[in-house]
C-alpha cells in the first residue's frame, strides 16, 4: 500500500450579495505539496445562483471563477500571480475577502490519489441531490 498523501481544500463560494452571507458552492480548490499539485474545478449552478440573486452579473462571475483554475496553473496566463510558487498560489486564492467570490476556511486530508480525491469533494461537495423532505 502506498505512503498516503496529504493536502489542503478549500470551497469556492459565490456570494452574490456579501451583505446578506447567502452563498452556493461553486468549486473546489485542492493544493498537495507533497504531490506537486495544485488544481480547482469550476461548476456553477446558474439556476441555484439566480434564485439566491436574479440580477447576479453571470458574465462577470463566470469570468472570476474561470481565473481561479488559471492561477492554481501558474505561468504566463496566470499573470503576476502566475510566477508565485504552488503554495503561495493556494494561499493567495484561498485568503479571506468580502467578495462576490470566496472559499472556505482550509480543510486538510489524505489520500492514495490527489485527483480521485478532488473528484469525491466535487461530487459531495458541488453537486446537489433533490431528495425529499419528510416531516
């Protein structure tokens, strides 16, 4: 059995209207040092955002959260930030703001398989499940 591998995650929110704190999950961001990896996936529910905020910006949202897998890239399409190290990535994309997009605090885990483990928080964490409500 191999040595498990440790990382950090975040989740990126998206608060269309910071003043009230209501948000939907739109993303995840995972950084393993020890695996050289840092990655994030984007998957924005439009129509749960819109119920939270009708005149959400979609286009300018659309356009913050696509920088977000750019960033954990690095390189010249990141920009400036592009040429920071992984870890200075990760921590720059998840620093507190009061913004229209936000993470999580920082969670910690460890796994055999860095992206199996960032496919199981995208399945648990961004995808919504209609079940019923019973009382």
């Amino acid at each position: 059995m191999p040595a498990p591998i440790w990382y950090d995650y975040a989740i990126v929110r998206v608060v269309p209207r910071p003043e009230r704190e209501e948000f939907i999950n739109a993303g995840v961001i995972l950084s393993s040092v020890q695996a050289r990896l840092l990655e994030a996936r984007i998957a924005l529910d439009e129509s749960r955002l819109l119920a939270l905020d009708p005149k959400a910006d979609l286009d300018q949202i659309r356009a913050h959260l696509a920088t977000i897998p750019l960033i954990c890239a690095g390189g010249p399409a990141a920009g400036a930030l592009g040429r920071l190290s992984q870890r200075e990535r990760f921590h720059w994309l998840v620093a507190p703001r009061s913004a229209v997009i936000q993470t999580s605090a920082v969670h910690g885990g460890r796994c055999e398989d860095p992206h199996a483990a960032l496919d199981h928080l995208v399945q648990t964490m961004l995808r919504v499940r209609a079940e019923p409500i019973g009382f």
